[in-house]
C-alpha cells in the first residue's frame, strides 16, 4: 500500500508540473501562427482550423511569443492580419510567455502593442492563477484591415503605421517605452494587456496596470476570440 500510495503521489506532482502550451482556436476562421523564440523550442508556423486546437509542443525552457494572423493563405506567405515580424501594414495580437526564467513556473502576458486582430485568453490549469483576457468588439481609434482589428495604439493613424512608426524590434511608442497616442483605449478597454511597451511601470510611466502574471503551473491554455475581456487588479 506504502509503495501505491507513492506511485499516486508521483503521479500527481507529474500532473502537476506538466508543461504544455495549447491553443484552442474559437474565432470563426482558422489562424496561423507565428513563433518567436528566445530560448528553447517550440512548434512553428502552425495553422489551426476553425474550432480546432493543437498543442505547440514547447520545450521546458521556451520563452517567446506567438503572433496570431488571419486570411491567410496555406503556407501563410500573405495573411490579411499578422505575419511573422512587424511591418505595420498588419496589425497582430500577440501572446507573450516565458517558461524559462523561473523553473516550475510560467509568466504571460497579452500585448496589443502591434495592435489587435484576434481577442485572446491566457489560463492555467491551476485556476486560482489569473486568465488574462481581452477582447475588443467596436470602437478602434484606428480600424485595421478585416472586421473588428485595430492598428497600434501607438499610431496616430493607418498611414502612420504603415511608414514604419513601429520598429520591428518591438514598441515604437515614445521612445519605445511610453505611451502612444491611442493607448488610453487600449488600457481602459483591456485593463491586462500592454497597451504601450512599458505599461507595467518600467521607467516610471503611468498607468501601472496589472498586466504580467506568474503562475506555478505550467500546463497552459491560449484560447482566441474567448468572447470575455478579464479584470484583474493588483
């Protein structure tokens, strides 16, 4: 009994500390995905069908991002949103993790800095760990390409993204830190996603919104258009 009653408890601390990054597509169309890795490994370049999910198969150390596009063709060389870098023609929500920096835990966040085509969640599959969600149905200062995206909020307007006002290393609000001049929707529409690149208070900015979370359990679930825009505060 002394040698089962082992076996289940090692069982459980494996379940517990699985790790795995799964995306569950809801919108109404499929989606490509795009990777950005800094360390580790992880799936790339992964279409999923409407309803459909998959598992990206991510090492235990990956940190990166996933840049979520739409209307695109097979290989995903064109998309209507997203892509795999930047470009500031076609906005992208992005999905910020870091399985790496502190083992036995994970750290997310959701950034609209390149803008929004897709509303996402974060959760966990422990559920007193935060699920960071945002989801922007109307209202866009400056509407994308497509139905219900939005260009940067660091972008004044469309033409203003698409003459590079983004950098393709990241931000492109004042220098690259603060905010832009439509950040306030953005932070006042979804209270935890970065709404400008230091929009946790990194150099003093302001607001100091509650958008990065850690959570000790690394079995995580990215699921877009949820439908919900999550209210967490600090």
């Amino acid at each position: 009994m002394a040698i089962l009653s082992a076996l289940v408890l090692t069982t459980i601390v494996t379940v517990a500390r699985a790790r795995s990054l799964v995306v569950v597509n809801n919108c109404s169309e499929s989606v490509f995905l795009y990777m950005s890795t800094s360390y580790g490994s992880i799936d790339t370049n992964v279409n999923i069908a409407q309803g459909q999910s998959a598992n990206l198969g991510i090492t235990s150390n990956w940190d990166g991002a996933i840049n979520v596009s739409t209307g695109c063709n097979s290989d995903g060389s064109t998309c209507t949103t997203g892509g795999p870098t930047w470009d500031g023609n076609t906005p992208f929500s992005r999905a910020e993790f870091n399985f790496y920096l502190l083992p036995g835990s994970v750290t997310y966040d959701i950034s609209l800095i390149y803008g929004y085509n897709v509303g996402m969640e974060i959760s966990s599959a422990d559920p007193s760990c935060d699920a960071f969600a945002c989801t922007i149905s109307s209202g866009c200062p400056v509407p994308g390409p497509g139905s219900d995206t939005c260009y940067s909020p660091c972008c004044s307007s469309a033409s203003a993204c698409s003459n590079g006002t983004l950098s393709a290393g990241g931000g492109g609000c004042l220098n690259n830190e603060g905010p832009g001049p439509n950040s306030p929707f953005y932070y006042e529409t979804c209270y935890n996603a970065y709404a400008f690149p230091d929009n946790n208070g990194a150099d003093g900015y302001v607001p100091i919104d509650f958008v990065v979370y850690t959570c000790g359990n690394t079995d995580i679930t990215l699921t877009l258009c949820p439908g919900i825009t999550s209210h967490f505060t600090q």
